[in-house]
C-alpha cells in the first residue's frame, strides 16, 4: 500500500501505522551496515524513527531511512558521524513542510537519480525518498561512491560497507547474499560486480581505494570458507585439482570454485596461488585427479605448454592408463585457448564441466589402480 494511501487516513509521510514499515535489521541490511550502528545512531545522534508505533520493535519509514542513507553517504567520504548527523539533522530542519513533501514530484532522470553509490539528492527534493523502495532482492542503480550499473540490491549494501571498512557489517551481508541465493548465484550476481566496482573506481582514481579492494576481497574469502561445508572425503579418481598457474596470485575466483565443489560434494585439493610448475606435476601425480582447473587472471601467465603437459600426464597399469580433464579458466586464456581443452567462461558452467567429468571418471581409479605408484590398491 502506497503512502501517500495511509496520508488519506489521516497519517502525514512521516508516520507509519502498526506493523507498516522496516525493521532495524531490515534497514541496517538495506544500508549495509550493522544493527547496531543503526541503533546507535538513534541513541547517540537522534536519528531514529520520527514517529513510534504502539509495539515493542520501531518502524522505520522511508523518510527515516533517507535520513540514514544520507548518513551512510556522507560518513562513507571520511565525515567523521557527530559530524555527519549534524549535517543530516540540519538539512531535515530546512526541508519543506509536510503537506508540501506530500505533492508528488516529476521522476528525475537517471543522471540525478544518481547511480554511483553515495550520491543523494539535495534537500529540496527529499520528497522523492517517501516513495516506497525496492525491495532487498530487487535491482538498484544505487550504491556507495561505486558505479555499480543495474545490479542487485545486496551489491548497494555490500560497498558502503566495504568503502567504511566495516568488518562487521560487511561479514553479515556477504554471509546473508551467500545463504538466500547459493555460492554460484552469490558470486554471480551480487559478489563480483561489486568487486569489479571497486577494481574501477581504483583504477580510475590514481591508485585510491586499493585498501578497499584488498579488505573487501579479505572478507569474500573468510565468508567463501565460513559458509562450505566440509571438504568431502576422498576419492581416489574423482578429485579435482584447482591451482594458480605460475606467476599467478589471484585466488579469489578459485576458492569460489572449490566452495562450489564442495557444495556438491566433490573432493577438491586447493594449491592456491603461484604454484611452481614442478610442484604442480608432483601434485597431479600424487592424487590421480579425475580434473585439473587452471586458473589465469592475466595473458602473461596463461601458458599454452603448461596445459598441455599436464593435460598428457598419465598414470595406472598398462591397458588402464588415465588421463586428467585439464580446464583453462580465467581471462587470462582469453586469445590463448588450448585445443581439445575445455575453457568454461563462468562459475557456473566451470561447475557443470567438473561435475560432468568427476561423475564420468566413476567412484574411484579403475581396478584400485595407485595414482602414483601405478600399482594396485591391496583390497
């Protein structure tokens, strides 16, 4: 029901009927920062809801949370919050009255709508907030000094959380995106294009903001580990080998994928970052993987030779020799595809591949065959 609707029965925007409106811990999911930093700002500045309900838990109406966005914005620029909320405070003094913030205003253009996180109207169009907003599962063009194109809402959250370095508020909601939509979808849709907003606004911005990315990227990987389940048990001939190829150090994409795996049950032996060529040939051969997942971030580091020798190792008794699945993932690759090898452009698919490869390869190395010694496995 609009609000304009509950003005008819006698309600200014300001007011909220019982059970009508957000609660703090929606809100503080919608700004992206912690329950009680909300509730502070309420007890320590006066910023919490203009008008009370008869219950025990406060409502927040969209007036109140423009106030808090407004808040989040301008702390988000290094505003120390006595001072921000003075700010706020002043400008809600100097918006018009009620009746006149009740008159609909003309919809502003996407340029003064503003797409970059952070940016808010002036005040004297503050009307336009006591519309009702999206909610968390929908799409925002709105985010924390990021350009973050049409993207989820949770994306909006999750920067000005990481723009404030909050490593509270940031854990919450990357563990919440993770939990209602899947590691997959998460990654997807919500993860990454936040990330890649901060990776712009860093190379735009002469080397700024490189803390954020570092910290945001600390906290994806602390939340990918705390939300898997447990590595599953091994089997010999289904395992899944994910390394970086040498000079390569970025890791973030490869334990989305073990995650993923993990989550489907699949056993998975993770080397990370970097890994030297040697020591990649020495792992293989010693797990007789079904699958080997090479990631590049950068064409500097895709190595042609590389996959393919890994790609024509083999192992077990005349007559059952095998072979690993090598998978080149990452831009990297890009312009460097290996013939015969599969090359998966996304999570999703990458997933599909190994899954498809691990189910083909069986519960185990044929007749108990030892990848490593080529001897048989004493029943």
């Amino acid at each position: 029901m609009g609000v304009h609707e509950r003005d008819s029965r006698g309600r200014g925007p300001g007011s909220t009927p019982d059970g009508v409106g957000l609660t703090t811990g929606e809100v503080a999911r919608r700004l992206g920062v912690a329950p009680t930093t909300v509730r502070t700002w309420d007890r320590r500045y006066g910023l919490g809801p203009e008008v009370h309900t008869g219950g025990r838990h406060r409502r927040w109406t969209p007036v109140d949370v423009a106030r808090l966005e407004r808040m989040c914005a301008l702390t988000a620029t290094g505003i120390p919050p006595a001072e921000a909320a003075r700010t706020v405070l002043g400008e809600t003094t100097q918006e018009p009255a009620p009746a006149a913030r009740a008159a609909p205003a003309p919809p502003a253009p996407p340029e003064a709508a503003g797409e970059t996180a952070g940016e808010e109207a002036p005040p004297a169009r503050r009307d336009e907030s006591v519309a009702p907003r999206p909610s968390v599962r929908g799409r925002s063009r709105a985010g924390s000094g990021l350009r973050l194109g049409d993207v989820r809402q949770e994306c909006k959250g999750i920067a000005r959380a990481a723009l404030r370095l909050d490593a509270s508020a940031l854990d919450e909601l990357l563990e919440t995106a993770i939990a209602e939509h899947g590691l997959v979808a998460a990654w997807t849709e919500v993860i990454m294009p936040t990330l890649q907003a901060v990776g712009r606004k860093w190379e735009s911005s002469g080397e700024k903001y490189v803390e954020v990315e570092h910290f945001l990227s600390w906290h994806v990987s602390g939340a990918l580990r705390r939300c898997a389940p447990p590595t599953a048990a091994d089997r010999p001939g289904a395992t899944v080998v994910l390394a970086c190829v040498p000079g390569e150090n970025h890791t973030l994409p490869l334990e989305v994928l073990a995650a993923a795996l993990a989550e489907r049950g699949l056993p998975v032996r993770m080397f990370g970052g970097a890994l030297p060529v040697e020591s990649l040939v020495t792992a293989v051969r010693r797990t007789g993987p079904a699958a080997v997942a090479l990631w590049a971030q950068s064409r500097t580091t895709a190595s042609r030779p590389l996959a393919q020798h890994v790609a024509a190792m083999e192992w077990g008794v005349r007559g059952a020799r095998r072979k690993p699945v090598v998978l080149t993932i990452g831009p990297g690759w890009s312009g460097r595809t290996v013939p015969g090898l599969p090359r998966p452009t996304g999570l999703a698919e990458a997933v599909a591949v190994l899954e498809t490869v691990v189910s083909r390869q069986g519960a185990g190395s044929p007749q108990g065959v030892h990848p490593d010694t080529g001897t048989r496995r004493k029943r």
